[in-house]
C-alpha cells in the first residue's frame, strides 16, 4: 500500500516538475516579477517536497498503526513479484540518470556521502537535483520490501508479520547523517543545520 502511494506519487512529481519548466522558460512576464518565472521551479519543487512529507507522516502513522494492530499479508507472492519489478525498473531509471549526468556535470560541491552522492551541479533545477537520490532511495525501499516478503514468506512465527512495517519506519541503511549535514551546510545561502531527521518514505 506504501509503495502504491508513493508511486503515485511519482507522476504527480513529474508533471509538476515539467509544468514549472515550462512556465520558467516562457519569454513574457508581467513588469512586477523582476524575476520573471524562474521562481516557478522553486515553487515546483516546494510542492512536491511538501507532498512527500505528507506522504511520507502519513505511512509513518500507518506503519505505527500496523505494529499496534498487526494485519496479514494476504497476497506474497504478488508483493514479491512488484516488488522485484519495481526494483529492476529503479535500478534501470538510476543508471540513465548516471550516464546522462557524467555527460553534463563536471563539479561535485565536495560531497562525501553515497546516497546523494549525484548532487553535482550547484546550478542545476532543483526538481532534477533530487531526480538521483530520489531512484536511488526508491530501489533501495524496493529491496527492503524484498527482504521483508521473505521474511513473511519464508519463516513460521506470528511476528513474522512486523516485517511489513517494521521497513516503513527507519532510515535507509548507508545513510550518515553527518555525510548529509555536511553537504547541506555546503550549498550557498546555509549557514548551519540546527536538526536532521531521516527515514523512509515507504
């Protein structure tokens, strides 16, 4: 259900993203916007940030819910089967967002951690800054469904069950949060990162 949400989440993300391009590039704007439309990118990617938060407390409070009320996966197999699909298609989607940033990116603003390692290019839209991490942590979730499918699968204990949303509410494996607040206090305009909280979206 998390994973179905989410990627539902996706093509919301897209037109979006493509929407607030395309009034970015337009060439007439009122006198008054003294930066014509090129805040629509930022306003683009505010939104879908903040959908993703909503998401993201919404399966937070589910997966909380479940570990309350502890429900059966009623269909394995066919979670098995999504989800290895699902990470076939992440890991396809990451290695084209490589190669097409090798081609255009040639700076890497000092980053030391590996999830958001293909934050290159300071001046990049905001909406395709975060297109990497985002396939990135998709494959990685779609793994963890995995994992927990075989859990459930394969063991005999009724607790086999916390399984499912037991991955919902940590932070992914691999991620140092003192990687990711020194990367952030490197962009311009930050001077410092008071808090940082991490943990999966699904």
């Amino acid at each position: 259900m998390a994973d179905a949400f989410h990627y539902l989440n996706d093509p919301i993300d897209f037109i979006v993203t493509l929407t607030a391009i395309t009034i970015s590039e337009r060439s007439q704007f009122p006198q008054d916007l003294s930066f014509d439309w090129q805040r629509a990118r930022l306003l683009g990617a505010f939104f879908n940030g903040t959908f993703l938060l909503a998401l993201g407390t919404s399966i937070f409070l589910q997966s909380a819910e479940r570990f309350i009320s502890v429900r059966e996966v009623d269909d394995v197999k066919l979670v098995l089967i999504m989800g290895s699909v699902s990470l076939l298609l992440n890991l396809l989607s990451a290695a084209f967002l490589h190669r097409s940033q090798q081609r255009t990116a040639d700076t890497h603003l000092e980053h030391r951690h590996t999830v958001k390692g293909a934050m290159k290019a300071p001046m990049r839209a905001l909406g395709m800054l975060g297109a990497m991490p985002h396939v990135v942590g998709d494959a990685l979730n779609n793994l963890a469904v995995i994992i927990a499918v075989l859990v459930i699968w394969f063991t005999t204990p009724p607790t086999r069950f916390y399984a499912d949303p037991a991955i919902s509410m940590s932070a992914p494996r691999g991620v140092d949060l003192a990687d990711i607040k020194h990367d952030m206090e490197k962009i311009p305009g930050i001077e410092s990162v008071h808090e940082l909280h991490v943990w999966r979206l699904n």
